[in-house]
C-alpha cells in the first residue's frame, strides 16, 4: 500500500474517531443517554459511561493522528469491537437501521485490519 493511501486511511479514522467524541459530546443528553435509558440502564451510570466513551474515541483519534503505530490500531479494532458488542446486546435492531450505525464497523474493522498489517 502506498504512502499516500495508508495516510488517506489514517485519517479518514482520525475524522471517525475526533467526529465521535465531538457529536458525542454536543448530543451526550440526547440519543446515546436514550440508548441507554431504553436499556433500562441506571441513571447513575449514564452520565459516567457517555463521557468514558468520548474519552476513548478523543484519546483514539488523537493517538491515530499523532502515534500511528500497530498498536494504536489494534487498540482501536478492540475499541470499535467493545463497542459494537455493547450496542449489540443494548439495542440488536440497530444492525437493521437504514444508516448503518453498527453495519459500518464491518469495513472499519477491514481498514484497521489492513493497517494494522502494514510496516510502519
């Protein structure tokens, strides 16, 4: 893979990563806490667990644009897994929601695969 395409990818994950914790940041009272309202989590772990959740998708993206390294992006894959496994057992009908939100993690999980196997 050249150069400049492992770095298209690079940062095409930098923009995934920072645009999470940013939307998740302005939206934190709107529809990932409604997420977590409708799967009857407690209050008091609301709060805790959206802002543990923009903590690691802030440190991601800004690991991935400063360290690109193999194992800043196996964190990320173990991350992006974590994640889609919570969604899945919270909410399984967002593997059927017309956006994607959890089908999109299939070639997120391809792109961090094929980087994760380049020579850095």
């Amino acid at each position: 893979m050249s150069r400049h395409i492992r770095d298209l990818l690079r940062w095409s994950l930098v923009i995934v990563w920072l645009g999470t914790a940013w939307v998740s940041w302005i939206e934190r009272d709107g529809i990932g806490r409604d997420l977590l309202v409708q799967a009857n989590i407690a209050e008091v772990w609301i709060a805790p667990a959206i802002l543990a959740g923009i903590a690691v998708d802030l440190a991601l993206g800004v690991l991935l644009l400063l360290r690109p390294r193999r194992w800043v992006y196996a964190a990320a894959m173990v991350m992006m897994l974590v994640m889609t496994a919570i969604a899945t057992i919270l909410q399984p009908s967002l593997w059927l929601h017309p956006l994607g939100p959890l089908l999109k993690n299939i070639p997120l999980a391809a792109l961090l695969w094929a980087l994760m196997k380049e020579p850095t």
